[in-house]
C-alpha cells in the first residue's frame, strides 16, 4: 500500500502546470517517487533530465500544491473513498501497463477491481429496445457460465446504464468510471442505480473532485473503460461515438474486442458493422460465443504439477515464484513484486527463467500462471 505522503506528492505534481501524465511519470521513474521528484527538483534542470526553468519553477512551490492535494485526501477520507496509486493491490493491475494509465485514482465500492474477469459494455447514447434486451439477456447469460464478471461502463445515458442495471439484476458486480469527481453524480438521473453499486459494484475516476464532466473527461475516462477489463464488447453504436473510440483503445492495448451485429438498416448497428467488417472486433451473438472465444470455459489444465516434477531443480527465489503463483492463480507482474518482495529488476529475471524451463507462462497485461 502506498503511503498518504507518496500519494499527496503525485497528487500534487500531477497538480504542477507543464507536467502532464505523460512527463509526471517521466519524472518518477527517472527518481524513484513522486516524493523523490520534489525533493531532487535543483537536479531535474541539469543532465541527463534538461527539465525546463518554468516548470522547475513550478516544482519548487510544492507547499501549495502539497496543500490542495491535502484537501482532495481529506475528502475522499471524510467520504470513504480510497486513493489509489499502480503499487497499490486494490489498483487495476490490467490497467498498470497501458502507457496512458492514471497516475492515481479514486475508487467507492465493494467489488475488487481486480477480480478473475473484468470485461466493459459500452454503446450508444441512443440505445433501442433491442440494445436493451441485448445487455439483458447477455448478462443474465454470463452470470451463469462466468459468475461475479466484473461489468465496466461509464454510467452514461443508453447502453452504459442499461449494462450497469442488467449486472445488478443478474447479481454481477458493476463498476462505472467516471469523467467527473466523486462529489457528483451525472447524469443526476442515474443516482439511485449509482448508490445500488456502491453495495455491488463501486465509481471509479481520476478526476478530483470539484471538476466538471466536460466533454474531453469523457474521452480520458473512455482509455480506462478500455484498460482495465480483458475484453471490450459493443452493444450498439452509429459510425461515431464514443463506443468507437473505446474500441480503438481497447484494440491499442491489446485487449480483445467484440461487436453484436444488428440489421443492415439499424443506424445504430453501423458502428458494430463497421469494427466487424475491419476486423477490429470480432462478432459475437450471445454470452456463450462470449465465453468460448475468451476461453473462459476451458477447464484449467493438470500440467502444473506434471512441469513442476520435470523441473525439480529450481532455485530458492524461483521455488518462491512458483509457490506464490500456486497459491494465489494469476498474478500480474506489480503484484507478483509486491506479494514476493523482489524488486522489478530482479523479479525479471527469475520469471524469464521460469519461462524458460516451461514452469511458466505470461498472458496479456504481464500476467504470469503456471504451466
């Protein structure tokens, strides 16, 4: 778990005018932390880092960025909502290795964000009574073949608040990310399904609170709609929208993708043709092709125990690896740091190794099981 003066250190440099998320994490990286950042600011101007003289002007006013940091820390506390940095476990280790990722986010709710499947619905705006039924009947499917799926969508008017209220009906958890802070709700219609998921489900933003829902809030909130799930899947949508954009960065993370198709004349099944015919999503017809195409109903083979006896000879901090992945399944590679102690640098070498050997394999997102 991150500590409070780590996380108000990158609250507040993400705060600095001229940062950016792209050169905030820049910054930590080459120090260390976003505590190391302000504490080494005299460095930053000179080599290998070349920092510009406005921005480490703007670094050296730390106290007042500490100071409003210090009044979005204490209001997620007086609300109960948690602040969450990638080394954290409770942070959404899918979304950990997209290059755009939130340095921070704030979450309220009960459902882990990183459950065994986390997959997003998203669509138009303008959903039909077919779009509707289609989130109904999908998800009332999947709560049979994949029970406790975490549903993801942005809690938007048409097909994102009907997939968030057919996932409360079939007993899923449901998380909305929002393109706003955690003091508002929008739209306001939707409150009370919003309070419904705090029990199952939660809200999830990197916005803080007092910021608006613009326009360009909904397009950031869009890559971590993308980001955190395993699978995007569009429900309807026109030729543009913001379906198709989450689509596209589903598609640039290396996540798969899906369509449901609708008649030829649907305007609002152009969207989900258009990906098809692309090949951006694959086209899918119920929860069942759902389920066969993820793989999720294969069952987990035997070979673990069979790899582990060809490979008796494992080093200690190797055993350790392979004892930690025995006991807790799929892990992502921050977490596999976190819960074995090593350091990246010398976790790298042992997972190669083990790969190797056969004793284990990486899937998308830096995830590592056995054999």
């Amino acid at each position: 778990m991150s500590t409070t003066q780590e996380f108000l250190s990158t609250l507040a440099l993400s705060a600095v005018p001229g940062i950016g998320i792209g050169r905030a994490r820049k910054l930590i990286d080459w120090l260390g932390s976003a505590e190391a950042v302000f504490a080494g600011v005299n460095e930053l101007a000179h080599p290998p880092y070349h920092v510009p003289t406005n921005i480490i002007s703007a670094l050296k006013q730390k106290d007042k960025w500490i100071k409003e940091a210090e009044k979005e820390w204490n209001f997620a506390e007086r609300n109960g909502i948690s602040c969450l940095l990638p080394q954290d476990s409770q942070y959404p280790t899918h979304l950990i290795d997209c290059p755009d990722a939130p340095l921070y986010l704030f979450y309220k709710g009960e459902a882990s964000l990183n459950p065994t499947h986390c997959i997003s619905i998203v669509g138009t705006r303008h959903a039909t009574a077919y779009g509707e039924e289609l989130c109904k009947r999908f998800l009332s499917d999947l709560s049979e073949l994949a029970p406790s799926t975490l549903i993801v969508s942005g809690l938007a008017y048409g097909i994102d608040i009907h997939a968030h209220r057919a996932a409360l009906q079939a007993g899923l958890p449901t998380v909305a990310v929002l393109a706003h802070g955690l003091d508002r709700i929008y739209p306001s219609l939707h409150r009370d399904t919003a309070r419904q998921m705090m029990e199952q489900g939660g809200l999830l933003t990197e916005f803080t609170s007092r910021t608006n829902p613009d326009r360009q809030n909904f397009v950031m909130r869009n890559r971590i709609v993308a980001g955190m799930s395993e699978a995007t899947i569009v429900v309807e949508s026109a030729e543009k929208g913001g379906a198709l954009i989450t689509a596209e960065l589903a598609n640039s993370y290396n996540r798969d993708c899906f369509a449901f198709p609708g008649r030829i004349t649907d305007p609002m099944s152009a969207g989900c043709h258009k990906l098809i015919t692309e090949n951006k999503a694959a086209l899918i017809q119920s929860a069942e092709d759902f389920v066969k195409f993820m793989r999720w109903d294969t069952a987990e083979p035997t070979a673990p125990v069979i790899q582990r006896e060809l490979f008796p000879e494992l080093s200690i901090e190797e055993q350790q690896i392979v004892n930690l992945l025995q006991e807790k399944g799929a892990l992502q590679l921050n977490l596999i740091a976190i819960e074995s102690g090593f350091p990246i640098s010398r976790l790298s070498p042992i997972l190669f190794s083990l790969e190797m050997q056969g004793v284990i394999r990486q899937s998308a997102g830096n995830v590592y099981t056995l054999c």
